[in-house]
C-alpha cells in the first residue's frame, strides 16, 4: 500500500493537467459524435469505456506499471455517489449528441462553470473574487448570445444536454471533495469510477433492451476497418480523458476543470461548424464566442493573479508527480 503525502503542486503540473484535459476533452467530443453516427447504443458504448478503463488499471497494478493500492470497502462506499454522477453525465451528454450538432452541445455544456460556481457557494465554499464571479458570468453571457443563432431547435438533445451540465456539476465537485478527503491518487479515483459503474451500467443496457443486440450489431460492425479504428480511439481517448478530468479536478479545482472545458469549446466549435455538424454560421453565434472567450481569458488572469496572493496548493497525487 503506497503513503500518499502531501507535496506541493507545480506551476507546470497544473499547466499540464489543464492543456491535456482541454485536448483530451475537445478530442473526445468529436470522436464520440463520429461513432455515435455509425453505432446508436450509447450506454453499450460507455460500459465499454468503463470496462477497458477497469482492466487496463488492474493489469498495470498486477505487472508493477502502477503503485494504484487495491478495492477498499469503505473508499468504494464513499466514491460511490462520485460513480453514478459521472456516469449519468456521460449518459445524457452522449443521448444530447445524437440529436445536437456539435456547436450547441458545447455551447449548452459551457453553461456547467456558473452552475460549479453556484453549487460551491450554496456549500459553504469560500465565496470567489469579484473577477472570477464576473469572468464566468460573462462566459454564461456570452454561450447565450451564441445559442440564440441556433435555428435549429431539438427538444430532446437539448434536454438531455441540460440534464447532462447539472449531472457534470455535482460530479465535478464530488470529485474535487473526494480526491483532497479521501487521499487517492488520480489513477485510484478513476479505478473506482470504472470498477463501481460496471454493476449500474450492466443492469441499465439490459433494462432498457439494448443488450444483447447492440453487442451482436458491434461484432457485426467490427467487420469494418473504419468503424474498428473508431470504436479503438474512442476507447483509448475515454480511458485518457478521465484520468486528465480528475488530474485536472484535483491538482486544480472543479471551476478550473469547467473553464478549461469553456475554453477548450472555442476551438470545437470552430471545428464543428465544418465537421460532423453542418451548421450555417450566425452573427449571433460569432459575437457570443467572442464574449466566451473574452470571460475566459479573464477567468484565467482572475486564477492567476489570486494564485500568486497564496501559498502553493497541497495535494496528494503523488503519483502524477512520479510520471
């Protein structure tokens, strides 16, 4: 069993925990889009995700690739909730992606900052400065303004992208609380996260009758060389993504891991309006990414002035520091 002490975080590693987020995350949505168009059973899908993640970490632990300790009881208990939270955000955010194009998806998940802000405050958190406050309002704002050139209105995906941002905001801040309370790793939190998911996601692709035969149609499928690559990537990249979502969430904060999502959506949604989505281009959609990114590079200088007013932040992901 590894001692996890506390040693200070780097200007570096929570550079690099933000950037390698930001790419893994901005990556994903695209990959996840592009396989969802090919292969619709979504929950099949992410109990592959969860599966790969979960034997992927117990064969690094077993071949001495991991210093990860093993199952403890009282850990899964506490993690448990952090579980059904991620997994209801993956859930209703990939059910979004089938009828949103990609623009207004990462313009509704962008809303998910103000919500960390307001779920921070309403549990005792110390209140932010007047800045960061403003910066993330005016992010808000400017998501609004860009979703208003939105002509093409889809109940359903927009509901379930709304959904998905309040799963992701207590999901967020459940995992910022358990990585400083409970003394795990990045790589120990998303162990639990796959291995507590596996029983909830089993149950939830047979009651709602997408197994067996959504696992039939991907071995069918499979034949393809194109789809192979695929389903590879998306399986690869949601493993990479998770461990940088929590790298991110605990060497930094939760409101830290959402801007850097805002951020990272300028640059999808650039993409998006000439890949996979097919959106003609608004006044409305440019002027609200113009105040998007305008909030968060004050969101960033916000961070960084408040960051050289304290002394370096503990954590205890000792691990990170190793690799």
């Amino acid at each position: 069993m590894d001692n996890h002490s506390a040693t200070e975080t780097s200007p570096f590693l929570s550079l690099f925990a933000a950037l390698s987020y930001g790419i893994a995350s901005m990556a994903m949505v695209f990959i996840n889009k592009a396989i969802l168009m090919q292969y619709s059973h979504s929950m099949t899908l992410l109990t592959l995700q969860q599966l790969a993640t979960a034997l992927l970490i117990h064969f690094g632990r077993q071949m001495g690739y991991t210093k990860a300790r093993g199952v403890d009881m009282q850990t899964a208990k506490r993690l448990l909730p952090v579980s059904l939270f991620y997994n209801a955000n993956v859930a209703f955010a990939l059910a979004s992606l089938k009828g949103v194009n990609i623009p207004m998806y990462i313009a509704i998940k962008r809303l998910t900052p103000l919500a960390v802000l307001i779920a921070g405050l309403s549990s005792g958190k110390g209140k932010p400065t007047a800045q960061v406050t403003l910066s993330v309002l005016l992010t808000a704002a400017g998501v609004l303004i860009a979703a208003l050139g939105d002509f093409s209105f889809d109940l359903f995906g927009y509901s379930m992208a709304f959904t998905s941002v309040f799963f992701q905001t207590m999901y967020l801040v459940l995992v910022e609380r358990s990585g400083a309370e409970s003394e795990l790793s990045s790589v120990e939190i998303m162990f639990y996260n796959s291995f507590l998911s596996l029983p909830f996601l089993m149950f939830l692709i047979i009651a709602t009758g997408e197994f067996p035969y959504s696992l039939s149609l991907l071995f069918a499928k499979s034949n393809s060389l194109s789809f192979l690559v695929i389903l590879i990537l998306s399986l690869v990249m949601g493993i990479v993504l998770n461990y940088t979502m929590f790298l991110c969430t605990i060497v930094n904060s939760a409101l830290t891991t959402t801007i850097v999502g805002v951020l990272k959506g300028v640059g999808s949604t650039t993409l998006g309006f000439v890949f996979l989505g097919g959106v003609q281009v608004h006044a409305l959609n440019v002027t609200g990414l113009v105040i998007n990114t305008a909030g968060g590079l004050w969101y960033s200088y916000a961070k960084y002035q408040q960051k050289k007013s304290k002394p370096p932040k503990l954590t205890s992901d000792v691990e990170a520091h190793r690799k």
